[in-house]
C-alpha cells in the first residue's frame, strides 16, 4: 500500500469522525434549544 492510500485511509477515518462529532453537536444544540424553552415557558 503507497502512501497515497495510507493518506487516504486516514482522511476517510478523520471525515467519518468529523461527521459524528457534527450530529451528536447537532443533538445537543437541539436538545439544549428544547431545554431552554421548557425553561422559559415555566416562568410564565
């Protein structure tokens, strides 16, 4: 296997880990929003 595969190998990894951390940020901000609003309607 060259270097270039090696290189691919590696940017693939890093891209299907990228994607993750994104949706679970995605969740939590969601999550996060539904909290907030929870939080807002209880005060009033």
């Amino acid at each position: 296997m060259g270097l270039g595969d090696e290189l691919n190998q590696i940017y693939s990894a890093i891209s299907g880990k990228s994607a993750d951390v994104e949706e679970k940020m995605g969740r939590l901000q969601r999550t996060k929003g539904g909290i907030d609003r929870e939080q807002k309607e209880s005060l009033h």
